[in-house]
C-alpha cells in the first residue's frame, strides 16, 4: 500500500517539524490533517497570548507558511515588526489569525477561512480551541509552568500536563479515528510532541484508533534534556504519559538495541538548513513505513 492510497493521513506536532512534514505530503490534499500544538508562551505568540489570552497562533501559522505555494504569502505570514513600530515584537501572521478568530465563531473557523484564501488543501486543526499552558511536574514535586521555563529544565521532568480544564477539537478527535496512519514528530519532544498527546480526547482516540503511528526522529540532538534521552526512552516516556504504548515504527539514524520496534533509517538532511528533514528523502521513508506497517492491509 503506497500513501496516496491511503483513507486519511493525521500529522500531530508543532513547530517548523509538523509544517516540514505537512510540506512534505501536501500532495494528499484533503486527506492530510495536521494537529498542531498551542501552548507556546515564548516570542511574538508570547506577546499575543500575554495580552489578548488566546490561543498559541505561532505553530498555527508556521504551518500555513509551509503549505502556501506562494513565495511572497509565506514571507507576509512570516512578516515581524521591527523596533520602529508600536507592534514591535508581534508577527503579521499571528495577529491574521487571531483577528480572523475574532470574526468567527471559533478558532477552527478562522484557519480555514485563512486556508481558503492562500488555496491550501490540507487541513490544519488546533489541538484544543481554548488557552492553556504546559505544566512540567518535576523528580521533587515541583510544578514548572509554561514552555520557556520547561525548555531550561535541567533534566527531564517525571511528567508532563495542560493548565486548566482542556478539551480536544472534535475534529481532531474524528481525523484521528478516520486515519489510517498517524506521524508523531519531528520536533522538540517536550514542547511540540508531546502536548496534543496530553488533551484527554486526542490521547483517547489514540489509544483507541486502528491507525498505525510513526514516531519521526530529529536529525539533530535539541538543546535540553530531551536531547539527551535514546530513542527507546523518547517511546518510553510517549508510553508512561499515555499508559499505552502506541508507537509502531520509528524513523531515526539512530539504532538501539533497547528499542524492540522496527526502525528505518538514511534520514537525509535538507541542503540548506542542517537540522531539517529533506522532503523528497522523507517521502520516500515514509512510504518505505508505509509498506511495512499496512502490507497486510493493502
């Protein structure tokens, strides 16, 4: 089975890794679903969330940029004002969304309203259309709030959490369950990996789907202690905050033999930035896991 054969395809991370896959097989059109985190509190979506208290709207758009098929819509949506203006420190992007978000009647309508005007097929849903912040519980019991103070933790935390009552995107709840495959990654384990994980609808319909899922790797260590976990205890720590383990294939240069999952390797960087995956190279490794993962099913 090939993957543009496949029913539903769901991307589930944040950041510049989640838009980099969701480039990669933007091909799929409406099959492709991307669920992207939004407990950024760092940066231009700092900003935002600290004044207006909505949402992360950073990987929303990150991801949208990555989409557009238009040179000049990507830099726009990129576009930050300089120190000459009042908006100093803000993205034009962000700010879209989020105005967009004030002339709909929820979060959701305002991405696709944005997707429609740059002639993006995929779809991009926000894990949670309400605010929340990730919270890191560590060794000594102490809680650490938000992903700027998480990402300068000295060692990994004993788990990890969401502020608040949070509640998944229907839509995201219904992509998973519809999907035959499901990506994890790449990106920073912590702060895009894992907080879709942690919304009690989307850990459910993972727990629950007959979906095959992908951990993707990082090319490069991160900076912070998850840099410093193997693979098997990247799977492990997934399996520990879900109580399930759901990973069935990794794609990694790395070979562990404490990790008892198969893994594909030759992952291949992008010419221009190192620590990015290289599209064609990634496709090919995904249709590679593909093959392996749904040749009973083909």
């Amino acid at each position: 089975m090939q993957l543009h054969s496949l029913r539903r395809i769901t991307a589930i991370g944040g950041g510049h890794g989640l838009g980099r896959v969701l480039s990669t097989l933007s091909f799929m059109k409406h099959k492709l679903v991307g669920i992207v985190a939004t407990t950024d509190n760092g940066g231009a979506t700092g900003l935002l969330r600290e004044s207006q208290h909505c949402i992360a709207w950073g990987d929303i758009r990150n991801c949208l940029s990555q989409l557009v098929e238009q040179p000049l819509a990507a830099e726009v949506l990129n576009y930050r004002f300089d120190c000459t203006s009042s908006l100093h420190g803000h993205n034009f992007g962000n700010l879209l969304l989020y105005t967009l978000d004030q002339l709909s009647a929820r979060p959701l309508d305002g991405i696709q309203l944005l997707s429609r005007l740059l002639n993006i097929d995929n779809r991009i849903l926000p894990m949670s259309e309400c605010p929340t912040d990730l919270i890191a519980t560590t060794n000594d019991g102490i809680q650490c709030h938000g992903e700027i103070r998480i990402d300068k933790l000295p060692v990994m935390p004993r788990k990890l959490s969401l502020s608040g009552t949070v509640k998944a995107t229907p839509e995201a709840i219904r992509h998973i369950h519809n999907s035959q495959l499901i990506l994890l990654g790449p990106g920073s384990f912590m702060t895009s990996v894992m907080p879709p994980l942690l919304v009690n609808g989307i850990r459910d319909a993972l727990l629950t789907t007959q979906a095959k899922v992908v951990f993707i790797d990082n090319l490069v260590d991160e900076n912070g202690p998850a840099g410093d976990l193997s693979l098997a205890e990247k799977v492990a720590f997934i399996e520990k905050q879900l109580g399930k383990q759901i990973v069935d294939l990794v794609l990694s240069n790395k070979q562990e033999k404490d990790l008892k999952l198969p893994v594909i390797g030759g992952l291949e960087s992008d010419e221009d930035v190192y620590y990015r995956h290289n599209t064609s190279n990634l496709l090919a490794k995904l249709e590679a896991a593909t093959k392996q993962l749904l040749v009973e099913s083909a």
